[in-house]
C-alpha cells in the first residue's frame, strides 16, 4: 500500500505494457546477448501468458520487503548526496532485463528472473540518481555501471 511518507511506489504493467516492454527487449535483443544480460521475453502469445493476478501477488510480496529497508536507503542516500530523492515509480514486469530506468523517476523490475530484487531496485534508483551526471561528462555504459555498482557497495 502507497502511503504519502513512502517515495517508492509499485505498480503492475498493463498488457498493454507488457507488449511494449517485450517489443522494447527485442529490440535491443543483440545488443543485450553482446553484452551478457539476461532476458526475458514470452515464448507463445502474451495474451495466453499475461495473469493480473500473478503480479499482483509478486508486487505484495516485493512491496512489504521494500517498505522494511525504503526509509534507511533514502536517508543515506539523501545524506550523501546533500538532496532529497523524489518519488519513484517501480514498475512490474515479467519481460526485459533484470531491471531499468527511464528518467526522470520511473525504474522497472523484472519479477520473472532470480535476481536480488531489493537490490536490482536499487541498483535502479542509483541510476537515476546519477544519470545527470553521466550525461554530462558522456561516460560509457560500462564505466556508468561501475560507477553504479561500486555507489551499492555504499548503499546496498
């Protein structure tokens, strides 16, 4: 449940979503299978594998853990970089990578895979965190999740 003192909500993607986060992957399928990420996409039509339900019940389960740890990670956070962090918006999904962001406060979560959830959101949040900055000086997609991965060992 989205309290106003919480700055992380979850929501669940649509169907309709869904096709769009599945026409996304594929997309950039290569590029993902060069790089080593693992991916999801549905084998069979979306239609026959897309259950309200199941989301809904992930999103409870990923909802209670995160609301135990959210209130910790933010007043770090905020403290280490001298701002407040705004809301973000968790969205759920079953298809893509493990997680993503899109500015400027939205991060996904794949619940399909067997990744640290916790962490992949995160992960997440520390992207959009410092996407400003990564912009500016132009650093690389690798360098970037080095950057990302070594400000987790801080705040994971």
């Amino acid at each position: 449940m989205f309290k106003q003192s919480h700055r992380v909500r979850f929501v669940i993607n649509s169907l309709s979503e869904e096709r769009e986060m599945v026409r996304l992957t594929k997309k950039k399928d290569g590029w993902f299978k060069v790089n080593k990420y693992h991916f999801l996409v549905p084998n069979g039509p979306l239609e026959d594998v897309y259950q309200k339900e199941d989301y809904m019940k992930r999103t409870l389960v990923l909802e209670r853990i995160w609301r135990k740890e959210e209130q910790k990670f933010f007043s770090i956070l905020d403290d280490f970089f001298g701002r407040r962090i705004k809301r973000v918006i968790v969205h759920i999904t079953k298809y893509g990578v493990g997680g993503g962001y899109f500015l400027p406060n939205h991060v996904y979560l794949n619940c399909a895979l067997p990744f640290d959830s916790m962490k992949t959101i995160k992960h997440e949040i520390l992207h959009l965190v410092v996407e400003s900055y990564i912009q500016k000086y132009k650093v690389s997609h690798s360098k970037k999740e080095k950057l990302v991965d070594c400000l987790m060992g801080l705040f994971g």
